[in-house]
C-alpha cells in the first residue's frame, strides 16, 4: 500500500500533502489568484528569498504559497506514522496529520482541510526571519 | 534436641510445606543508573525498554528546545525528548557522546536523551531514601527519592511522571 504525495519545502522542513487533493501548481509569478504563504497557515516564519510556487487545491480557497523543490513522490504505509504522543502534545505548527520517514529524510504531512481551514479562518501571521 | 540445617532438611521442609523458613530477603528494585555530567540519576528498569547508542535522530520543526526529534526504532518512530531540558540543566557540549534511553510509561514511550548509562543495579528498597528538604521545589514531583550509589548520590527519578508533566507542557 502506498500513497502519492506533493512534497514541498517550508522554512527549510520539508512536508507534504496527498497529491489527490492538489488540482495543479503554478510558479509564483503566475496569476493563480490570492495566495496564502503555507507557513503562515502552520506556524513557520517565511524564508525569504526561495523560489516560491503556488498549489492550487481542489477543496478551494487561495492558492496556497510554497517553496521548491516540489516534487510528486510515492511514500510506502510502512514509512508513514503517526506522530508520537510527546511530539502530538507539544508541535506547535498546525495541520500536522503524521510523519513519513523515507531515506531522503523526514517528511511532515499535512492535512489540507486543517490547513485550508486556517486560510478561511484566522490564519497564522507569519513571522519574519 | 537440636535440628542442624542441612539442604536435605531445607528440602524436607519445603515438601512439607512449613512455614518455618521465613525469607529475611529484603525487597529491592532494579535500577537504571545513569549520568548528566557530575550529577547522577537512575530510573526504574522496567520503565526502560533499551538503549539506543548511534541511532540518528531527525529534527522536526515547531518543537520546543526540549524535544530533539524523532527517532526510526526498527521501523516504529519514537520521540526523543533532551534530560538535561527537563531538569533544568545546561545543555551538553557539542561532541561528546551520549545515549537515549527508550522510556515507556504506562501510557506513552520516548526516548530520553542521557549523557551516559552508567550501571543496571538492584538496589535495595530500604537504601532508597526521602527527597532533601533542600532539592528544588520544580524538581520534587518528578523525583522518587535519593539513595547512594559509590562515591554518587543518585536521584531516583519518576519517568511516569515526567511524560506526563512533558505531554501537558508542564517542563
């Protein structure tokens, strides 16, 4: 068993949503409407000066802001976990779901109706780093 | 008439069920001994599963200082949360070697990141004694009790407790 996900980075960590629930990705400097930047929806200061993309989803809302490399991967259900109760408790960064542990290094996904939710709500306001 | 001790006798007795043999075996727990520094610790053994000794541990962003990462386990991840950070200590030098020990409450497991493992023992019930009345106050509702151990005084300390007080964000 396995799933299809986009990975993407956000202040230098590396997450990642299930591909089923991305329509398609645009560079930044395409008109993809409004754009929220992922960290602020999680809780992470935006690096600046990244090459950003732009992840159009299929549950709506604005574009959601990303930096690269973006990449369609395929994690096995044996490199996907939950988050470990102490980690669940004390993560600060919202939209969490699970972890993967593939051999490029931790990947974090996310759930994007948490997340999308934040965009609706009262998203984060990034800091600056 | 006077009955000498011999195995045989022992043995006899034991068959015939008699309560004359009274064990004077005073109870004792075994204990996890280990170190942060100059200071020594110890945790109950059943509440430690194993020690990890290379095993990489992977940063996550949005944790406190305290939660060093996570770590693959024979392909279960567990959290690894930093000792030191929990008692108030500074953090260790960079490049020294140290340990995690796999800590499991009865609801929960992490690692513990240790400077070092220096003993299992079993130490008697009875050696274990109270908390000063000077150690301090963050300190005493996750210490059991203080015992000697060598040259060491060794805080018994209560890994129940600490994840407890760990997942409510209490240290």
């Amino acid at each position: 068993m396995e799933i299809e996900v986009v990975c993407f980075t956000a202040s230098r960590a590396r997450f990642a949503v299930e591909a089923s629930q991305v329509r398609t990705m645009l560079a930044a400097d395409q008109d993809g409407g409004d754009a929220v930047p992922i960290e602020g929806l999680i809780g992470l200061p935006v690096s600046a000066g990244e090459l950003r993309h732009r992840l159009i989803l299929k549950a709506g809302g604005p574009c959601v802001e990303v930096s690269g490399p973006v990449s369609l991967e395929t994690l096995a259900a044996a490199q996907i976990h939950p988050l470990p109760r102490l980690v669940a408790a004390r993560m600060s960064l919202a939209g969490v779901r699970a972890l993967a542990l593939p051999p490029s290094g931790p990947v974090l996904i996310l759930d994007v109706n948490m997340v999308i939710g934040g965009a609706a709500g009262t998203a984060r306001m990034p800091p600056t780093v | 008439m006077t009955t000498e001790a011999s195995l045989e006798r022992i043995l006899s007795l034991r068959q015939e069920g008699s309560g004359e043999i009274v064990s004077v075996d005073e109870p004792a727990v075994k204990l996890v001994i280990v170190s942060l520094g100059d200071q020594w610790f110890a945790f109950h053994g059943e509440r430690i599963r194993e020690v990890l000794a290379e095993a990489p541990v992977f940063f996550l962003p949005g944790c406190p200082p305290s939660l060093e990462g996570v770590v693959n386990v024979r392909g279960d991840i567990e959290s690894v949360i930093r000792l030191r950070s929990i008692l108030g200590l500074p953090a260790m030098a960079d490049g020294i070697s140290s340990r995690i020990l796999l800590g499991q409450a009865s609801a929960m497991r992490s690692g513990v990141r240790v400077d070092r493992v220096e003993d299992v023992v079993d130490v008697l019930e009875s050696a274990i004694q109270p908390l000063p009345p000077t150690t301090p106050d963050h300190l005493q509702p996750i210490m059991l009790g203080v015992f000697t151990f060598g040259d060491h005084v060794v805080h018994l300390l209560d890994l129940e407790r600490i994840f407890e007080d760990y997942r409510a964000g209490l240290r």
